[in-house]
C-alpha cells in the first residue's frame, strides 16, 4: 500500500469517525438544541455532492467514506429537526431504553 493510499484510508477513517461522538451524544442525551441545524444542512448537501461525485469516477472509497458520513450527518439533522418525543422514540429504539424523566 502505498503513501498516498494510507493517507485518504486514514482520512477518510477520521472524516467517519468524526460524526460519532456527536451521534452518541444525540442518542444518549436526547438534545439537540445547541446543533446548528444550518451548518448540517450543508454538511449534508457536501456529502450528497461528494457521493454523487465517488459514483460518477466508480471511486469506491470516496461512495464508501462520504456514504458513511452521509448517514451520520443525517442522522444528527433529523434528530435535531424531530420533536422531543420522536427523539425519546428513535434514541430509545437505538439504546433499547426509555430515558426516565428526572
């Protein structure tokens, strides 16, 4: 494997994983009020972009790494977009428990 190849794996590793603790976050806290919803509606668009354009090279890392990421940062945009109780729905489905209310 050479330089390069190591260098977009590990790029492209990052950009995935960088949406994680921010998914994890959603599903555990069930809060969303501080997430610019504006900024995931382009990080989404990018990631559409970015997809459409690893399909149309058939670069397969490229439809891999931003379909991931796409996932990821739809999933954030719903769950900041969804009422309380649909939120509570979905992170308890992931989770497989209701949140008590305290």
């Amino acid at each position: 494997m050479s330089y390069v190849s190591i260098l977009g794996t590990l790029a492209a590793l990052a950009s995935m994983a960088s949406f994680v603790p921010q998914a994890w976050k959603v599903i555990r806290t069930r809060q969303t009020k501080d997430i610019s919803v504006g900024m995931y509606l382009l990080t989404v668009a990018a990631f559409a972009l970015w997809l459409a354009f690893g399909i149309a090279l058939r670069q397969w890392p490229l439809v891999v790494s931003n379909g991931v990421c796409l996932a990821l940062s739809l999933f954030i945009l719903a769950m900041t977009l969804f009422p309380r109780k649909e939120k509570e729905k979905v992170a308890a489905a992931l989770t497989g428990k209701k949140r008590s209310r305290s």
